[in-house]
C-alpha cells in the first residue's frame, strides 16, 4: 500500500474514478491514520482552488453572521494559483474532447462539490456529532454512507436546505440521479444560498438521466438569473444542442 498520495489521486477518489479497491484503502486510511488524512486534505485543498473562483461569493453568503475569523494562510494562495493551472487544463480538456453522448458530457461536466459546511472532514472521528459525520462521509465521497446519514439527519431537520442540498449531491455522487432530481429541484427553487449550485447540479442529474429537454430548461433559467454558474451552463447548454 502506498504510503503517500497525490493531487491526481485525491481528484480521482473524490471524482470516483478509482478502483474500487484503492478508493476503499483511502477511506480507511483516511478515518485511521492522521498524517495521511492531512496529506489528502492538503492535496483536496489545492484541488479546491478551482471551485474557489466559481463559489467565493456563496461562501460569503454563509459566513454572515459567523462571528469567527478564518486565518489566511498562504496554503489559500496556492490553492488559487492551482486552481487557475486546473481551469486551463480543463479547458485544453473541453477542446480536444468534443462529444454529444450524454454520460461523456456529464462526466465532463460534473465534479465534486466542496463542502463549505463543516469542517468534519479536519476533525476526529470521535468529535463528530452525527449531523457532522454525514458531512464527512460526503468529503470523502463515500456516497452510499453518506445517503444513509443524511435520509437520518433530514428526518430530524426537515427544512434544513443545506442537508437537502448535500443529500442530493450524494445521491447524484452514488449513481441515483432520480433521487437527487426530486430533492436538488427543492433547494433551487427556495431562497437559500446554496439555490445557484443546487440549480446547476440539477441540469447535470437531469443530463445524467438524459433528459436533455429538462436539463435545457434548468440551463437557460441559469444564464437568465446571470447565476454563478452561468458560463458554464452556457458552455453545456451548447454542448447539449
């Protein structure tokens, strides 16, 4: 077993692209040994840069009202600067690999959602409360353990839309992009924050499940509502058509 990680693999485990068997070792790992766990956040967070430019004004949003101050690090710096290297290598990716096939366009297109919720994924497992444990099932992108946990949580905070949202991110994640129509579609019709996101992961469950008519729709509301995602949603919506 390999002692060390590296970027590629954190991005592939978090996309899901790894043998089965690797991506179980990973977990484990993840949930025992400390020095590897901070490894992989330290890799997971230079491959957060990229989202950063996309998400930094959602997560203004959510920390109004937060009364803790957030270090700055120089670790943030690289991470936007390997965030700008992983756009244009997504870019170079999008030109050289043209197709209409729905699955290759999801696969394109859709990527792993930071959590900007908790900070679970950096904690003990013994620390964890079970709200916060459903959050790091998610970060580690162990869907199925993250679905159970979340359909708990939803049982007890009903409206809470950033469970919801989560809930449908892991749904999609664990291959139930039906499921995760249904309750992504409740967060991107409300007024909470994570709505833009919520909207954009929706026209990917829609394409997931190859209803390009729906996933359109959700698209051109996108670019009407000059959302976050709205380039994006421009760059697939031509994909699609």
């Amino acid at each position: 077993m390999n002692n060390s990680i590296t970027i590629d693999e954190v991005r592939d485990f978090l996309l899901d692209r790894l043998p089965e068997r690797r991506k179980k070792r990973i977990a484990e790992r993840l949930k025992t040994d400390e020095d590897f766990r901070n490894e992989f956040y330290h890799c997971k967070a230079l491959l957060a840069g990229m989202e950063h430019h996309f998400d930094r004004q959602l997560k203004e949003k959510l920390k109004k009202g937060d009364r803790k101050k957030k270090r700055t690090t120089s670790r943030v710096n690289m991470a936007i600067a390997a965030g700008i290297m992983l756009l244009i290598l997504a870019a170079a990716i999008l030109l050289i690999s043209r197709s209409g096939d729905h699955v290759v366009l999801f696969n394109r297109y859709y990527s792993h959602y930071y959590n900007v919720v908790s900070d679970a994924g950096r904690s003990r497992e013994s620390a964890l409360s079970p709200y916060e444990n459903a959050f790091r099932e998610y970060e580690v992108a162990n869907f199925t353990e993250a679905v159970r946990q979340f359909e708990e949580q939803i049982q007890i905070r009903q409206e809470d839309n950033q469970l919801i949202f989560y809930y449908g991110l892991s749904l999609l994640g664990n291959n139930q992009p039906g499921k995760a129509v249904a309750e992504l579609a409740k967060v991107a019709d409300s007024e909470h924050p994570f709505n833009e996101p919520a909207a954009w992961y929706l026209a990917l469950s829609y394409l997931r499940l190859n209803d390009l008519k729906m996933s359109k729709e959700v698209l051109i509301g996108i670019i009407n509502t000059e959302s976050e995602y709205h380039m994006r949603a421009e760059e697939l919506l031509n994909e699609i058509d």
